[in-house]
C-alpha cells in the first residue's frame, strides 16, 4: 500500500495495524470484539481520509479501495469464515494457506 500512497508509511501502517487488531480483541468476548473490530476498521479508513498529506486525492482513494478490497468478502472477511468453520477440524495445508492468503 505505501507505493500507492507515496511512501506515507505511517498512515498506511497504522491503518493497517487497526485492521488486524480487529482479528485479535476477540480474546474480550464475541459482543465487545465485534464492536471494537467495528470501530477499529472504521477508523483505518478515517485515519487514512483524514491524516494522508501532500498526496494526490487519487492515490488516496486507491489506498482506500486496496484496503477495502483487502477486508472485503475476498479477503480477510473470507479468510475468518474459513477459520470459523473449520474450528475443531483437521484443516490442509493447502486449506490452511488459502485461508491465511486472504487474510492478509
């Protein structure tokens, strides 16, 4: 992403790092986490809107759409399916890679 923003490294990696820690408060129970991942995905796109400088309007909507793409339904969206469903199942390897490729 930071090829399309510029090099804004600090924009983009802290977009980033609200994504995933999306994935990871699901340790504070399934409401609060669902609320928290909410607020955070949301915020990663604001943060990157609000915070990006110096750059074309263009590239930033690019970083945007990437970044929409990339927790959309083919990505990591799809990739928690996945592991949602193949909870407490033996999963293959193959199976287990394509779940971690659209995740991130």
């Amino acid at each position: 992403m930071t090829a399309h923003i510029g090099g804004r490294r600090s924009v983009c990696g802290c977009a980033c790092v609200c994504v995933c820690v999306c994935v990871l408060v699901q340790v504070y129970g399934e409401d609060i986490a669902i609320l928290a991942g909410d607020a955070l995905l949301s915020f990663a796109f604001e943060h990157i809107a609000r915070s990006t400088q110096g750059v074309s309007a263009e590239r930033v909507l690019r970083v945007i759409m990437e970044l929409g793409r990339a927790v959309g339904a083919d990505g990591l969206s799809a990739g928690q399916v996945v592991d949602i469903k193949s909870e407490n199942q033996e999963v293959s390897v193959t199976g287990g890679m394509a779940s971690h490729n659209r995740e991130g």
